[in-house]
C-alpha cells in the first residue's frame, strides 16, 4: 500500500508531499510521493493530509472501560478502594473481554496502534484474546495483588506468580509477536515483598519479559510505603529489584533527588499521565527534569475512569501545557519532545524495535489523519497541530502490522456497533461504585 500526504517521519523530521510504502507487516519506501509512484505504480494508493506514525499509549487500563465517568471527583486511593476496585471484582469473563475490547477500539480509532495494558487480577486472558483479535500491538499483565485488597481480588502470593507464569509462557510473542508480556504487581500497596521479588524473578527467567507497576502517583501512597518499609516508593521497588531498563513505571509524580538518580542509573522507563494525574489531583510529574537527567518518558492516558478518554492527541495536549504552567516556562515540553514521548518513547518503554516511526524496514504501523476542520486550518507546523489542536477523531486510517484496522470512519473486521452495545449492556449492570 501506498500512503500519501505530508509524512510525520519523526518528531524532528516530515517530508511535505510524501509516501511510506507498505508491504506486509513492514515498511520498505519512505520519500517524495512523485518518486515512491514512479517506483511503486501497483501498489494501492491511499491520499491523506498527514501520514503519521502510530500513536503508544505507555499506561492504559483497558479493562477499566465500563467504568467511565463512575468516579469523579475522588483522590487516588478513594477513587481506587471505594470504586474502581470494587467494580473490577464483581466483573466477570464477558465483562472484562468486552470492556478490553471497547478499550481497544477506542484506542485504535484514535490513531493508538500499541499499548502497555495494566490489566486485572481475574480474566486477563480475555484482554489478551481481545487484543489479538482487534489487531492492536500490545505488552499486557495480569494484576498481582496479595495484600491490603479488597474481597475477590486478594490472592495467595503463590498462586497470583503461578497465573502469570501460566498467562506469559501463553500469551508472550503471540500473534506473531505483536503481543508481549509485562508482569504486573498492581502497587507496592497491595503487593508483599514476595510478591514483588516474585515478579522479578518471572521476568528474569523469561526473554523480552517487561515488568509494570504503579509508582509514586499520590503523596498518601508514599507515606503508607514509608510506614510500611522504612524507604520512599522508589527505593523499595529499587530494593526488591523494580527498577531497570525492562521496568516501566506509570506516574512517578512524587520523587525526591535521591529517587530520580536512581531512576536514571538503573535504565526505569516513567510513563507519564497528565490527564489522569491533574484529575485525581495527584500533582505535577518533574518530566522536565526527568528528561534532562537521560530519563525515558513515555505518555499514558490511564484509565477511563480518571482520564475519562483514551484520545492520544488529548493527553499529548494536556501533557506540554501542564508542565509549562507548572514551570512558569513556555519552552517546556514543546510539541516535538511531546510527539516523541507518544511515539518513540513509548516504543522503547514498550519494547518493541522498529516501532515509533516512519523508517524503511520498520514495522508498519501507520496513521492518516484529515485536516478538513476549522481547528485545522491553517497547519503552519504538523507537530504543534499534533499536539495542540489534532483530535482522535481526526484519525481516519489505522494500520497495525500492515493490517488495515480502522478506514474511514469504520473498523475493519470487527463489529464495532456489537461491541459497543454489549459494553453498554453489560456496564449498566456493574454494582454502583459511584458513592
């Protein structure tokens, strides 16, 4: 296939009339459309008014879905003991496919075509299957919690680290590939010491096996890993071996000096999740100065029920103006440090090669964007319209694989309106977490 319009190759580099080439699951032209036509007259063709790269979503909680909007106006340990764990308990096998697969859509019909997935204790198998199914890439765990949880979701250390083994020597490298494993504690909160010297033992003993967890989101969730440890949240996690260059760390807000040092020499990738952050009213993540320290930060929407969307355009936005705010600066986080954070980065948090960009030999993971809209006229500079004005749904193309997944307005293959009114159904009969 033959896609064409002005290329975002990178965040520091497009192409004005350009094509990427397609074939199979990889890319094999990237140039000037008048010289990739001349090369490649069989190929079909499809015009766009940006060919970008598919968007990473570096913390997402797709099995949290139904639950948009239940839980407003809560802090983070409220929102999460009084309503989002209570609803992710009494949701069953069919609850949480369907939830996962709404996530999914969502997701790809809004130009996010790979996700790191922070699934549940129970059913994760259905997100897994839902994502190898719809066709978005993915690094996906099970939930690990073993402690101070709520009845029906408080497992035995044991038998919570044997469903993952179970789960990864299942699901890691399916789909050729396309899916991957990450172990994944839900916090140092609601996991013992077993439990988290358990999962870096699973991803040790496992190739291509990332480990990823909730860190330092709220300044409560500190204190009560101070008072239950004796050492702030990341020099417990660095000191039961939750640090390193395998390890992605969603939030990461509240930090002092010693702690990002840490980050920074051992390799931690840091999602950050502007949306979900200003929300819950956590606070402001340092991502300036985790940047400047060598860093890797990722972008994140979180879940539905503190975002409440998983638009990638939205959080990219949000994510450059909370930092200048924050800072007083209005060089902070520019549009293509913020473009790179959702694609690039994002990959390399992931772990996935050869995704995050436009180049030949990698993986075709493409999207078309429309500017036909009032907030998209003029375009003076693509990564700041990226970033400050493009919305999800300005997506109108999304390819995973050199799959074709979502065109024109429509989802292929898959019946979205099905899923759609199913999860409609099925949230309807979630036991009221809303308080």
């Amino acid at each position: 296939m033959l896609l064409s319009g002005t290329v975002v190759v990178d965040a520091g580099t497009t192409i004005e009339d350009g094509a990427v080439v397609t074939e199979d699951d990889r890319i094999v032209a990237v140039g000037e459309r008048s010289k990739l036509l001349e090369r490649y007259p069989d190929h079909e063709r499809r015009a766009f008014d940006i060919v970008a790269p598919g968007l990473v979503g570096g913390h997402v909680h797709s099995v949290q879905s139904l639950g948009r909007g239940i839980a407003d106006d809560t802090s983070l340990l409220s929102w999460l003991f009084d309503h989002v764990l209570p609803m992710e308990s009494g949701m069953g096998a069919e609850a949480m496919r369907a939830a996962a697969e709404l996530g999914y859509l969502e997701c790809i019909e809004s130009g996010t075509t790979t996700v790191i997935d922070h699934l549940s204790v129970h059913h994760a198998e259905e997100a897994f299957e839902a994502a190898i199914e719809l066709g978005i890439r993915g690094r996906l765990g099970k939930v690990l919690m073993d402690k101070n949880s709520p009845e029906g979701l408080q497992e035995d250390t044991d038998e919570a680290l044997g469903e993952t083994e179970r789960l990864l020597e299942r699901y890691h490298g399916s789909a050729d590939g396309r899916i991957k494993y990450a172990v994944t504690p839900r916090f140092a909160v609601s996991c013992t010491e077993a439990c988290l010297r358990g999962a870096r033992e699973l991803a040790d003993t496992h190739d291509d096996v990332r480990i990823h967890t909730h860190a330092s989101e709220n300044p409560e969730e500190v204190e009560t890993v101070r008072e239950e440890t004796g050492l702030r949240n990341v020099h417990w996690l660095d000191e039961v071996g939750l640090t390193g260059e395998d390890v992605v760390l969603a939030h990461c807000v509240h930090t002092d000096e010693s702690e990002r040092e840490l980050l920074a020499e051992t390799g931690t990738h840091v999602t950050y999740c502007p949306s979900s952050n200003m929300k819950l009213a956590s606070g402001v993540a340092p991502i300036p100065d985790y940047l400047d320290r060598g860093i890797n930060v990722a972008l994140g929407n979180d879940g539905p029920p503190c975002n409440n969307t998983l638009d990638p355009f939205t959080e990219m936005r949000q994510a450059s103006l909370l930092q200048k705010v924050e800072t007083l600066d209005p060089t902070a986080t520019p549009a293509g440090t913020v473009l790179k954070m959702a694609t690039l980065n994002g990959a390399r948090a992931a772990g996935f090669e050869r995704v995050g960009a436009l180049r030949e030999g990698w993986k075709a993971d493409v999207v078309g964007l429309s500017t036909d809209a009032a907030r998209a006229t003029p375009v003076h500079d693509i990564r700041s319209h990226l970033v400050f004005a493009a919305h999800g749904d300005d997506v109108a193309f999304t390819m995973v694989d050199g799959e074709v997944l979502y065109d024109d307005g429509e989802h292929v293959g898959v019946e979205a309106d099905r899923i759609r009114m199913r999860a409609r159904e099925l949230a309807a009969n979630i036991d009221g977490t809303r308080r």
